[in-house]
C-alpha cells in the first residue's frame, strides 16, 4: 500500500534577528502592552537594584526614527531600572517588523502573550535546592535573602525543608507552602505527625498543631525517662494497659491479702516490696504542688480566697493561693506478674471474671441478694473509677492543648499590636472592656503579659511607650491601649481556662464583667482562628466532644 501523505519539509520562516544592545532605560519608549499594570512590588525593586537587569529587555526600533526603540516586552524590568537608578540595561533590539501598523500591533501582541504565557516559574522544590546551594556554596542567609529580594525567613525555611527529603516530596505533591514544609523537618521521625500537619497546612490552624505536637513530644519524651527510671529499680514497665481479667498480670486493686483466719484484706500500695513480680503503667496527671519544692498540696490546705491576691493574707492555718500550682506528674498504677510469689491472692470478688470455669454457683441461681449488691456497688464504683479516670485524662489533654492555643494567640496578639494605628473593631472593644471591668488592668501579671505582648524586654512596664508620646501620637496610644486590655484579658486566660467558658479569671465575680468567650471572639474578628479547645471557651464546642477528636487523633497516630 501507497502512503500519500505529504511530508512539508519547507524550513520555518527565520525570525528577524536583532543586536543586544545596552541603553538608557530613560531613553527606551514605553509603549502599548497587554499588561496593563505593571504592579513594581517592593521585592522586584530590590532585585533589580541589587543584580541588575538579568534577562534583557525585547524593543524594536522604530522605522521612522531609528534612535527611538519601542519597548515590546520588559516594561517593569524598565520602570525598575528608571527607579533604581540604572545607568544601562540589557535590550534585545528588533528591527521594525512592519510597516503596517494593524501588523504591529499582532507582533506585538503575539509577543507579550506568548513570553509570559509559556514562562514558567520555579517549583518551591526548585527554589528550595537552589537556595540550598547557594547555602552550600559558601553564602550567609543574610547575603542570599538579600541577592534575591526575600525575607531571610524564606530563606530558612527554604534551608530548612532542603535538609529533608520527606519535607521536600510533600512541598512537591501537596498543597504546603515553605514555611510549612520548614516546619514538618521538626518531625521527620514521626510521620503520623508529619501527616497531621499536612492535613491542616493552609489553615489557621497549623501553628497551633505544631504546637501541640510539640507539647506531645515533650510529654512522650518525659514519659520515657520516667519509665526508665522505674525500669531500672527492676519494675517492667508497660507501653499500654493490659487485657483485662488476665491472671498473669493482675491490677493491684483486684488482689488481696489472705491471713491465717481466711480474712481478706485489700492489697495497698505497701503490698509492692519486690519489684520483679510487678509491672507499672505510667500515666500523667495534673497535682497541687507547691511552687517552690514541688510536694503535692492537698487543696484543702488552700485559701483560694488568696487567690490572685499577693497581698492578701490566708486563713490562719491555710496557706496562699498564689504558693501553689497545678503541674503535670506521673503517677504509677500496679499490675502483679506473679501474685502468689507476692503473696497475694485476686479477690473473691473477683474470682469469678478470672476463672469462670472453676467459680461455683450459676450466675443467678446461687448468688444470694446480698451478693448481687455487692456486686451491683462493685460494677457502680468501676465504672464511676473509670469516669474519674476519663475526667483526669481529659483534664491533662484539654490542658495541653490550653497550652498550645496560650503560644499561637500570644503571637498573633503581638503580631497584631504591632500596628500604627488600632485595628477596627477595636476601640469600641476597649471602651466595652473597660466599662464592663474598670479593674482589669489591676489583675495578677495584667501588666506583665501587656508589655510581653508590645514586645518588651522582661522587667519593662507598659509605661516605657507612653514616655514622650505627644498629641501627635494618638493612633499609636490606642494600639498601647488595646494592648493593656488585651494583656489583662490573657494573663486571666490560662490553659485550664476551657473549664468555666462563661467564665475569664480564677473567681465567679468576673461571671458578670468579660468573658472568655468575648476575649476569643474579638480576636477571632481581628483574623484569629480558634483552636479547638478555644471553641470550648466560645461555647461552640464541649470539652467532651474536643478530648474525643484528640483520643481519636491519637489512636490514629
């Protein structure tokens, strides 16, 4: 069979060719462009005053006057250039293509539609090796943030995210910026963590995550030492909490001591002496401890009437408040290996979950009232021990993550009152503030929180940036202003602060003055975003439901 098809083998059409040329950028005409807005950014500025031109600009010199060239594509390059003060730039001059104007202007057009149409731009990957090999080659962040006209935190993070490869290919195949792949390096190790930053990277709350991973760190971190420590005193320690009803590892509530009589006696914490018959589950919960030594305080040895009152002075026998604070501890709970050799036996009570084989009597038929009460008070005080425990648990998670939301709101706080002039929104807010709480600013650390907030050093009063300010300054006054509120309301927003939403401060007398909920939704109009536990204070959340959503995160990781 024949193939008829026609092969064109003509030769393209040459393009004109055309001579570099280095001209004054005030010289070159600016003429008609698709683009309409040539839109200089800051940053363009700078790399044109700091490398130059270093793509040249494309004009065509004018057929009628041939000391005229017409700029075709390069108009910011040019506008830059006039700005910065170049003496010359680079231009790639064409000759007049046509003499034909509407034949022009379809060059013309072609031109600047086809040269941005088909550029394209780095991937943050690429920017990111690049980065880092100017790093390698010897560069400062300081001098490559300046040769390319970013912020040196760009340049970090690009630094960052290069020196891991798990960071890189999730910069490559999601959604994350920089920063944000920056940020995953922490946890490269830890790739359910890595995963659950990707799913919130874009959104407010990213930070916040990064903070409450970090807060798990610690806590996993602390929780090895602290099991290490038992280990070595010959205890085994446990990673989970056994099945249940094993005869093999039993709780130490479950056992007793039998004396010569037959008498039961439950098993206490004195009952542990060997360490090689018992194993220990390690969990964290928050104790009244005292500041100073870290003992555990018994709350009714408190005046909590003390509280947030340095100079008030506690009830004889009592002692302040202010002496005491909740702190993260870890407590032991004891499962026996070998509960004979310890010289324990499990509960009657208990025996049947144990041994249903060998339990006498059937479930119903033998067991006498009394024993079905018993039994019925035992399941009662089970499952309210088991509430307790859930309550501890939530308390210590919905804490943490109190603790988290304290450091992302604090930045934002201060990114915010860095301002010249009062966000909007604001001095009504303020003025509220004040009316509803004319003592705000008198509470506990109120003042010390406002000047972390301006950005002062440690040890420096708010009252440092009102020094010398004129009748000029009043727009800076307010945002001083705003951070004084703002300073009060935080230091009364502690991490526990989830626990009495309608409430902001240590006492029910502020039930009536500003909330936790009007603090948190003030800034939330200001931009913020709120972390789950801070919907609890809002009131759009319960507690139970958050310390849901952070077992399940947990279970997942």
């Amino acid at each position: 069979m024949t193939d008829n098809a026609h092969t064109d083998t003509t030769a393209p059409e040459l393009a004109q060719q055309g001579t570099i040329e280095h001209l004054n950028p005030n010289l070159l005409e600016i003429g008609d462009n698709v683009r309409d807005a040539a839109e200089l950014t800051k940053e363009f500025i700078s790399s044109i005053a700091e490398n130059g031109v270093l793509v040249p600009i494309t004009g065509v010199r004018s057929a009628d006057n041939p000391e005229v060239v017409r700029i075709r594509n390069g108009q910011r390059r040019t506008l830059a250039a006039r700005e910065v003060g170049l003496a010359t730039v680079p231009v790639y001059v064409l000759p007049s293509a046509s003499a034909d104007a509407s034949e022009d202007v379809i060059g013309r057009v072609v031109h600047q539609i086809v040269t941005n149409d088909q550029a394209r731009a780095l991937t943050d990957v690429q920017r990111a090796k690049g980065i880092q090999q100017m790093i390698d080659a010897g560069m400062s962040v300081t001098k490559v943030a300046k040769k390319l006209s970013v912020h040196k935190d760009t340049v970090k993070a690009a630094h960052a995210a290069a020196s891991s490869q798990a960071a890189l290919e999730y910069l490559d195949s999601t959604q994350i910026s920089l920063t944000e792949a920056a940020a995953l390096v922490e946890f490269e190790n830890n790739p359910a963590a890595m995963q659950r930053l990707v799913n919130v990277a874009g959104t407010g709350r990213f930070e916040y995550t990064v903070e409450q991973l970090r807060i798990e760190a610690a806590s996993a971190e602390a929780l090895a030492k602290e099991a290490q420590k038992w280990a070595e005193r010959g205890y085994t320690a446990l990673d989970s909490r056994p099945s249940s009803w094993d005869a093999t590892i039993v709780p130490l509530n479950h056992l007793v001591r039998i004396d010569a009589e037959g008498t039961e006696a439950e098993a206490t914490e004195e009952s542990v002496t060997d360490p090689a018959h018992w194993a220990v589950l390690l969990y964290e919960t928050t104790m009244l401890v005292d500041k100073a030594t870290g003992e555990l305080v018994d709350e009714d040895d408190v005046d909590w009437r003390s509280q947030d009152e340095d100079d008030a002075v506690p009830e004889d026998g009592l002692r302040h408040a202010n002496t005491v604070e909740d702190r993260d501890v870890f407590n032991a709970e004891y499962f026996c290996l070998e509960y004979a050799a310890a010289g324990l036996a499990i509960a009657q009570r208990r025996a049947r979950q144990y041994f249903p084989a060998t339990a006498t009597g059937e479930a119903h038929g033998d067991d006498t009232d009394a024993e079905q009460a018993e039994a019925q008070a035992r399941a009662e005080a089970d499952a309210q021990a088991e509430a307790d425990k859930r309550e501890r648990g939530k308390v210590l998670a919905l804490n943490k993550l109190g603790s988290a939301a304290i450091i992302v709101r604090r930045e934002f706080i201060t990114k915010l009152l860095t301002r010249k002039t009062a966000p909007k929104g604001s001095v009504g807010f303020v003025a509220d503030a004040l009316a509803r709480d004319a003592y705000m600013l008198t509470g506990l650390h109120a003042d010390d929180t406002a000047a972390e907030l301006l950005g002062l050093k440690e040890n420096q009063p708010v009252r440092t940036l009102t020094k010398g300010l004129d009748a000029s300054a009043d727009a800076r006054a307010q945002v001083i202003l705003l951070g004084m509120v703002l300073g009060a309301l935080e230091a009364r927003t502690g991490k526990d602060a989830w626990r009495n939403p309608g409430i902001i401060g240590g006492t029910a007398s502020w039930a009536r003055n500003v909330t936790g909920g009007d603090y948190l939704k003030f800034l939330v109009s200001q931009g913020y975003t709120l972390s789950p536990v801070e919907e609890v204070i809002t009131g759009a959340r319960t507690s139970d439901q958050v310390y849901d959503e952070y077992l399940a995160e947990a279970q997942a990781a």
